[in-house]
C-alpha cells in the first residue's frame, strides 16, 4: 500500500520520458540542475503574489483553507500531455514562469515562510473550544473576592484535555477566541473562566475534564464551541442543554455551540466527558500570521491583524491626579474597576473601543506611552458613590426597571473642557471575564453594559426634557436684541386686574396651550397642571442666600424656568419660529403626486410625497443648538493629542471611547432631506414639543457642555487626555457668546435650587441650604414613550417612563459653604446638648473647584420620575461627598446658624 503513490508518480514519469526522449536531458536539467538559476530570489510578498497571479495558490471557499502547488508538478504536466498526444510545454513561457515559482516556493527561504505562514493557517480552519464556570481561585480585578470586576484573560490553568478518535491527545491553540463568537453566550455571565481552543482537523474529539467539589455546587455552566453530540458525551446528573448558533433561533440539528447546565453536584469527583465536532473556521482570524482569506480572495498581509502582543505593555494610563488606572503589562487596577472606570479605560487591546485599545494602536506602538487622563479620582468615586447610592434610595430592590435602567453622570472643568469623571450605571453584576466583555461591545452600544453612557447610547432614554429650556431661553435672548416685545416677555410683567400677563399674550390661570396650527390633542399643559398664578405666589430668592423671601409678583424668565413652566416656553418659541413652521406644514399639505403615479400602489405614492416635503430652513431653535455644541458631529475626546493615534477618529466604529455621539433633534431632521422622509411630521407641533425638551436626544456630556459654556461664556470642547509623556494636551475652545444673554440665563439658573425644581434636593441640611447660594441649575423630566407597566391601571402614577435630569455648575464657594454648614449644625447640636456654645471648626474644604455637570437617570416612575426627586439629589449628594473639611483653628457661633426654608413641593 505504501507503494502505491510512488509507482504512480514512477508510471506517469515513465510515460512523460518515453513520449519525449529527444527532451529528456533538458527537463531533467530544468528540474532538478542547481547551476540554473531556476529559483529567482524573491520577497516572501512578492512570491505569494506572483503564485497567487498564476493560480497556483488558492482558497477553498467553504473550508478556508488555502492549498499550494505540488512540487513535483512539472512532471506531472509533462506526463499528462504525453499520455494524451499533446506537444510537452516545456518551450511555453508560463509553463517555465510557473516552474520558476514552484521551485522558489520550496528551494529559497522566503519560499519556506511562504509554506510555513500557510500551514499554520491551515492548521487553525478547524476548531473546537470549551470553558467552564467552576470556582476558581484566580482573583478578578477590582474585586476582593466574588463581587464586581474583570476576571483577565489567560490567569486560569487549561482544566480540560482534548483526544482525537484514535485517543491522541491534541494540543491546546494559542489563538484567543474570537469576539465574533459571542452568540455562545448572549447575556454576560458571571464568573466564567478561559476559553480554551484546540484545532484538531476534522472528525469528533472528546472534550475531558474532572471537577473535584469539596461542597455540593449547585450548577456548573459549560460552554462549548462545535456540534456538541449529547448521545456520545457524559456528565453527570441530568444535564439541561440549550443549543447555541450565530443565527437564532436554532436547534440541536444546525446548532454550532451549546451550552449546558449541570446541577446540584454533590462532594466528590465528576468526570466530564464532551463529543464535539469541531467547527470549519472559514473566518476565524489569526493575530500573527502574514497571510488571510477574504471569501475566495487570499491576501498577503505582511502585518499582524491586531496590536502585537507587547503594544500595551509599554502603556501607562493614569487619573489626573496620579492614580494608577492601567499599568503595563500588569493591566487594569483595582481602582479602574471599583471607580467605575472599566467603559472608558476597556480591558485591554482587544477592546477596540477602550483607551487602551486606542493607545495599543497607535502608529508609533514601540515607543512607551505614559497618558495621565483628565479623569480626577476623587470626583469619579464621588459621583460613582452618589450614582449608586441615589439609585438605591429611589427605586430599592424590588424595582421592576433595574435591568434596563441607564443612568451616567459627566463632569467638566467648565473653563477648560477637561472630563473629570464619568460615573455610570448599570455597574458590573460581578467577576466577567474580559472576553465577554469585549464581545458584548461588537453589539448594540445601547445595551453594551460597559457603554459609556455619558456620551455613547442615545436613544429615546436621552429625551432631556426641560433641560433644552436652556436652549430655548438662550435663543431668546438673542432675538430679543432686536425685538423689544420678546425683551418684554423675558423681563416680565404682572398681571394686570383681569389677571392676563399682557407681555407674555397667557392669563395667570392659564395651565395648557396650543400653538396655532397645533392639533387640538397635542397642547401642552404645564408639570401637574398647575397655572401660572402658582408661580406668582412663591418666594423669588432663599433667605438663606440673602434673597427676599416675598414674592415678586412679576412672571418672565426667571420665574418661568425657576418653575419650569411649560406654556410659556411653547408661548416663547411660538414668537421666535412659529411664521417658519406654519410656512413649512402649508408647503407639505399642498404637496401633489407627480404626473403617472396616481395609480401606483400606498407605499410608492408615499415615498413620492415625501421626496416632495420642502425644507424647514433655518430657525432661532436650530441655530442656537448649534452655537451651544448640541449638533457638533465632529466632536474628539482625543483634543491635541489626535495626531499620536490616528489622522481621523474612528467615526465608523460605533461606541468608539473618543467618538461621542451627536444630538438629535427631530426639528433638525426637517432640514435634511434623507431625514425628512422618515419624520414628515407637523412642524408646529414639532416646534412646539422642542420648546420643552421633547423629540430631542442628547447625552449628558453634551448637556454638561451646554452648562458649562453658560458658567463662562464660551463653549468648551470636552477631552480626555490630559498630558501624553508629560506633554499637555487641551482642546480649542468657542468663540465669545454674548456676555449679556448669559448673564440673563445665570440669574434665571441660580433660582432653581434656592426656591425652584431643584429646591428639594438641597434642602435636606443647612450645609446643602448653604450650598445651593453657589450652584446654578436645571431640572428635566423627559417623557421616552416607553410604557409604565409597573403602573396598576387606576394609579397616579406617569403612564409612560421618564428620564430624570439634573444639569448645571457649582463654584467653588458651594465646598466651602457645606464645610461651614456641617459645622454650624455640629455646634447647634452641641450647644442644644448643654455643651460650649463657641467651638473651633473647620471652614475650608480640601476640595474646591468650579465643576460642570449633568445627571441622567432612565426608567423613572412613581414618585421618583422628576429630574429633581431622583438627580437632583444625587447631584447634591456628589457635592456633599466631595467637601471634605479642611481644619483651620476658628470660632463658630451659634447663634449665626441661618434660617431654614420650608419643606418643599414636588416639582419637575
């Protein structure tokens, strides 16, 4: 039997001879002689492209593999002509050019790189791979035992063995799994170990491990990549099964993976034996090899396909305050995790999206890269803290939203534009390994549990509600440089005897309205439909900041976004937009089919008109969005250190760390025709609802951008990056906005927390009563559509689910302020117990610094869907937690504990 090939290549030889004798010496000469010079000496490149030229290296389309000629291919061409009568090509020039190859692909050096690149990749065209979650004794990152972190890759020992049918045992590959394969497990799960991978070739393999218990477990969760055959495999107990494949839903026939649940294993050892077959890994990638299949197109790379090994571990990121987040080759910290860290920093390079993994590719990879972050430590645990703890407070643990619930906080410089924390929620449920981890992010960023909801994910959960007031408000003012009746309406009036605010065109008891041109059942009406004449009756500013506790009797901006008054923002932007908008739902209604398509089917007469709505044009609410940043597109955390990465950010690369995303707001959507088509809606009624916050959708960095550039009149550009090697990194900054709109906006802002929306969040000690004198505020309460299901049919509580905001800026007097207060309300406590009435105490906070921030907190219901109920409280919580005293020797006394306000409405 072993002879068989050799007489066959001897036959056909022998015929190839007989048939050509007159030829014999110079094919024999051109075959084998070393002094021709038959082998040109060529690039490794070069020669697989000249083979792949003349077809001699090829793809299988199904398998993956790529097959390379024989080398004893001319005698084999020769013996086939002879055998059919055919002249010998020996004197044909690409016959010779062929064997000129073939010769250089097994007698040169390159020609042997060339083989042995395609060997390894023909080696990994077939795989199998098995993990388990057994208890392991591998610590995660971030955690002190089993609770939130990141369990790293390669820290667990192989715990199975894998044997082909003759019983050879096959060695374990060291390709990583690829991310692509995350069908196998479409939720994360916690605690899962290594994957481990073997490439056996084709035929079944028995998959073999031993677990050893010294306490019953209750289940044990295996996952498998290959077509798992039950019927030849063993596990003990009675194992559950659900089958897995990149397409679902699938069953045991067509399933390309499993995974099983085995339970309740008492003490004692469990052999586990698994029969799989492995699967055709046509396009499994492999990091380190210089060549690749596309389909049936074979490529010559000639680089890694990811960052080399050694790319991030000469990487050092750290907070801006000089916390190690991600150290070298050591990889993430403690303090990455547990400060909530883990979405922008990633895991490692293999999240493409992360920091590391943006860094782990830049062009100059060799060289070290030391990055301090413009992350601050303190204020990221801070509002981390304030984030959990405010959740909790809210909704408990029996909140039917808790798994679909996002909620971020974004902090900023407001002078520089630097990002100082990025909190969010949900956390890590407890140890996920990194693989799960990076595959969850090559889905929908939304749902991605490591998104960094701060300026990734926007969606209808991002609705701000009456924090676009701002917007609102700032557009007027503009306008009303030029417009005395709209000045009027923003100084305000009173009303006159018959209670109408002639400057605004509303009565005091008024509580909804309706733009003209607006549907009857699209009106708006005010937060609990509380009139206008409400607002005229509260006080205008805190005693305790040094304000009047009378009213003011006047209603104009002030009041209505200290209130939040709904009607009079519809009435506002109805001055400024509504001639544009009514202009606009004319033109739509007067649309006509084009000529022979009366006929034409709904759908195609449909799409006709909508390629025939006009264009909105430009109005005060779009421009003003644009000049605060809200529709910035070409946003860039990376900020003068772009060109150290790469020429362009990835904007392709959904959720990419670096790349927040835009706004978007559906009155913009009628100025661009693509748009257009797929929201012809009215756009009065779309006017109307952008007044007040609704059919927008930006994320908290924009809206902390939004207030920053109010706290100092010039808009920021958020960035990152604070210093690359010791080098600086800043970013550009806006032009000047007109210093007398926002200084008009700040006294409207400085209202809400002393007696506004926002009042209640900060009345809950002296030291908060205190500090709300220095923070400028705004409450949002956005409707999302989505449903309250949780909502028995005859409660009062919202029907549909809100998104709570709280957005605005602190001085850095408001740490001081909570430092004074804590300690004027320790002396009282003192003194009311029969102690000294002069006491030293601290009046300074170690932390002092001007912060702009936003807070978004999703799924809101009940009594905790207001943006001033659920962030506002947090937000004061984060302030709180970051003035920690600084003491200095000074007396207190306690009769200069200042008076305390009235125990505060719900408001929006």
């Amino acid at each position: 039997m072993r002879w068989r090939p050799f007489l066959l290549w001897f036959a056909m030889a022998s015929t190839a001879i007989v048939g050509l004798t007159a030829r014999v010496t110079h094919v024999a000469t051109f075959v084998v002689s070393p002094s021709e010079p038959s082998s040109p000496l060529l690039e490794d490149a070069e020669l697989f492209e000249r083979l792949k030229a003349t077809r001699l290296i090829a793809a299988d389309p199904v398998t993956g593999r790529i097959d390379l000629p024989a080398r004893d291919l001319a005698l084999f061409e020769l013996a086939f002509a002879a055998a059919n009568g055919r002249p010998a090509p020996l004197g044909n020039r690409t016959w010779r050019e062929k064997q000129q190859l073939i010769e250089a692909l097994y007698r040169t050096p390159n020609g042997t790189a060339v083989r042995r690149q395609v060997a390894r990749w023909n080696s990994t065209r077939h795989a199998v791979a098995v993990r388990d979650d057994r208890p392991s004794a591998v610590r995660p990152v971030g955690a002190a035992g089993i609770g939130p972190g990141v369990l790293p890759q390669g820290r667990t020992a192989v715990q199975w063995r894998v044997a082909d049918t003759a019983g050879r045992p096959v060695p374990p590959s060291r390709l990583p799994v690829p991310e692509r394969y995350g069908f196998i497990a479409p939720m994360l799960r916690i605690g899962m170990g290594d994957w481990h991978q073997f490439h056996p070739g084709t035929g079944i393999v028995h998959l073999m491990s031993t677990v050893t218990l010294s306490q019953t477990l209750e289940q044990l969760r295996i996952q498998v990549l290959g077509r798992l055959d039950l019927a030849l495999s063993s596990l003990p107990g009675r194992p559950h099964v659900e089958w897995r494949c990149p397409r679902t839903p699938c069953g045991q026939a067509n399933a390309t993976g499993a995974e099983i649940l085995v339970s309740s294993l008492p003490p004692g050892a469990h052999s586990m034996r698994l029969a799989v077959a492995p699967n055709t890994a046509a396009h499994l990638p492999v990091p380190d090899l210089a060549v690749a299949v596309h389909g049936t197109d074979v490529i010559w790379t000639g680089t890694e396909r990811r960052a080399p090994a050694w790319a991030h571990a000469n990487v050092t990121l750290s907070t801006a305050d000089g916390h190690l987040l991600w150290q070298g080759a050591n990889g993430l910290t403690d303090l990455a995790v547990t400060a909530g860290l883990l979405p922008i920093i990633g895991t490692g390079p293999i999240d493409r999206r992360s920091m590391i993994g943006a860094v782990a590719r830049r062009p100059d990879r060799k060289t070290p890269a030391s990055l301090r972050l413009t992350i601050h430590s303190r204020v990221q645990e801070a509002a981390q803290n304030a984030l959990d703890a405010g959740l909790q407070r809210a909704f408990g643990q029996e909140d039917p939203y808790r798994d679909l619930r996002r909620a971020s906080i974004v902090v900023l410089d407001p002078d520089s534009g630097a990002i100082l924390a990025a909190a969010r929620s949900p956390r890590l449920p407890g140890p996920i390994h990194a693989w799960d981890l990076a595959a969850g992010r090559r889905g929908d960023p939304i749902r991605d549990p490591q998104t960094a909801t701060a300026w990734h994910g926007v969606n209808t959960d991002n609705t701000p509600g009456s924090v676009f007031k701002l917007v609102t408000a700032f557009a007027a003012l503009l306008a009303a440089e030029r417009d005395t009746t709209l000045a009027a309406m923003l100084d305000g009036c009173q009303p006159d005897h018959a209670g109408r605010l002639i400057c605004a065109g509303l009565d005091a008891a008024d509580f909804s309205y309706g733009m003209p041109g607006q549907h009857r059942r699209d009106t708006i009406s005010n937060f609990e439909d509380k009139p206008l004449r409400h607002s005229l009756r509260k006080a205008h500013r805190s005693p305790t900041c040094g304000g009047s506790a009378r009213p003011a009797h006047s209603f104009g901006l002030d009041e209505a976004l200290r209130d939040s008054v709904n009607i009079w923002f519809v009435k506002l932007a109805e001055r400024l937009d509504l001639e544009t908008a009514l202009s606009y739902d004319k033109a739509a209604r007067r649309r006509r089919l084009p000529e022979g398509l009366a006929g034409a089917d709904h759908a195609t007469r449909q799409l006709a008109l909508a390629d025939r709505l006009p264009d909105l044009g430009e109005t005060h609410l779009l421009s003003t969005a644009r000049l605060l940043g809200l529709l910035d597109t070409q946003a860039d955390l990376a900020g003068t250190a772009r060109h150290r990465l790469e020429t362009q950010p990835r904007r392709t690369r959904a959720g990419f760390i670096l790349v927040p995303d835009a706004a978007e707001l559906e009155l913009a959507h009628l100025t661009d025709p693509a748009a257009r088509r797929q929201r012809p809606a009215g756009a009065v009624d779309t006017l109307a609802q952008t007044a007040i916050g609704q059919r927008i959708r930006i994320s908290p960095l924009q809206a902390a951008r939004l207030v920053a550039a109010i706290a100092t009149g010039t808009l920021p550009s958020p960035y990152l990056i604070g210093d690359w090697n010791g080098e600086g990194v800043s970013s550009p900054k806006g032009p000047p906005l007109p210093a007398q709109a926002v200084a008009h906006l700040r006294d409207a802002m400085k209202l809400v927390p002393e007696t506004g929306t926002a009042r209640g969040a900060f009345s809950k000690s002296l030291a908060l009563r205190l500090a709300a004198c220095h923070v400028y505020g705004k409450t949002g309460t956005g409707q999302s559509g989505r449903p309250n299901t949780a909502a028995p049919s005859d409660s009062d509580a919202p029907g549909h689910l809100t998104s709570a905001w709280f957005v605005g800026w602190a001085k850095a007097e408001a740490f001081h302020a909570l430092v004074r207060g804590r300690s004027i309300a320790g002396a009282a406590s003192v003194a009311a117990n029969g102690g000294s009435t002069l006491l030293p105490g601290p009046t300074r906070s170690r932390f002092a610094q001007p912060l702009a921030f936003a807070c978004m907190v999703s799924h809101g219901y009940e009594s905790h869907h207001t943006g001033g109920a659920v962030c506002g409280r947090i937000m004061a919580d984060m302030l709180d937690q970051l003035a920690q005293p600084l003491l200095v020797p000074v007396l207190h006394m306690v009769n200069h504990v200042l008076p305390t306000s009235t125990t505060p409405e719900p408001t929006p």
